[in-house]
C-alpha cells in the first residue's frame, strides 16, 4: 500500500511589491513609506542610486570602520615586524643605513595595510550582508536590470514571542505603494534557493 503523499505547504507571503518608474520618484516615495506605519521594507534599484540609504534611514555601515582599523594595524604590524628585523633581531649595518631606516619599511608598511584592510572589508561585507543568502531569491527578473521597485515585507511570525504579529493587508499595502506612487504592484511569495 501506498502512503497518501504529504501535501506541501501554501506558499507563505513575502510581501507587496510595488514598481517605480525612475529613481526620484523611488527616493520620495522610500521616504513616505519609511515615515508610515510600515517599518520592514526594502528598495530595488538596477544600479546606486545615491541618497536612498538616508530615504530609507539606513545607519552608516560599519564595513569602513573595520577597514581602517585592520588597515592601520598592518601599518603597524609591518613597521614593528621590520624595525625589530633590522634592529633587534639581527642587527646588521648595509649600505651604511641605521636600523630604523623608515623610508626602507615605507613600501612594505604599505603593502600589508591594503592586504589585511583587502581581506578585512571582504570578509566584514559577507558577515554584515549576511552573504550568501539561501533563504531568498529574486522577486522579479527585472529587479536588477532596469526597474525600481519596494518591498513592503509581511510581519515575520516568531513562534518563542509571546507578543502576536501585527495583522498584515495586503490589500492596504498595495494601496499604500500606489498612493506614493507605484505604477503596478503584486503580492510576492517566499522562494528558497533549493
């Protein structure tokens, strides 16, 4: 005998998707939703558009302040290693240079600054972005190569709160977008990679 076959599970709702025309309309309309009752939401443009971070009340990244810290200590880290080399560890005189001859350590000092701040912002900007993302796929085709668009992300559910999430219409959403100026608008699902 066969097993009657488990059915899957309706697709849960990721949110509204709404489509702008250019980037200024997406700036001010970012702007209204992120002064709206709306705080889970997320903008969609093919290249930078410069000024949407404040839209949206981003804080400033963090990725550049763990740059320049492990920037300066290979700065650091190259001038101690080489002066101790030349100075302490194994003395030498050539070409008649003191031991702490800085113009000597200038290219190496430099060299190792940009190989640990390289290695640094990379590794930072996966931690910070939270890369890779299996959980998540593309809403649209078009996201990344002409259109601009907002997300208005349904409330997640957490089962451990004990506080219920907000209710969450769609239908108010989609009106919502259209008021700041969506052009179209539709509902989008949760998509996993696998």
């Amino acid at each position: 005998m066969h097993s009657p076959q488990k059915q899957t599970d309706a697709p849960k709702l990721a949110g509204v998707l709404g489509f702008f025309e250019d980037p200024e309309t997406l700036i001010e309309a970012t702007t209204k939703v992120r002064d709206s009752e709306y705080k889970d939401f997320d903008c969609f443009t093919p290249f930078a558009v410069h000024g949407l971070e404040h839209a949206q009340g981003l804080k400033r990244s963090p990725i550049p302040f763990v740059t320049g810290a492990f920037a300066f200590s290979g700065t650091i880290l190259a001038f101690l290693w080489q002066y101790n080399a030349s100075a302490t560890w194994w003395p030498h005189i050539i070409g008649g240079k003191p031991f702490n001859s800085l113009p000597a350590f200038v290219p190496i000092m430099f060299e190792l600054s940009v190989l640990l701040g390289g290695i640094a912002t990379f590794l930072s900007m996966v931690f910070f972005n939270r890369l890779p993302n299996f959980s998540k796929r593309a809403f649209d085709p078009s996201l990344t190569n002409n259109r601009f668009a907002i997300i208005i992300e349904s409330p997640v559910v957490d089962e451990h709160d004990d506080e219920p999430a907000p209710a969450f219409s769609t239908e108010k959403a989609e009106q919502f977008l259209k008021s700041v100026g969506a052009t179209e608008t539709r509902k989008v699902y949760q998509e996993g990679w696998f």
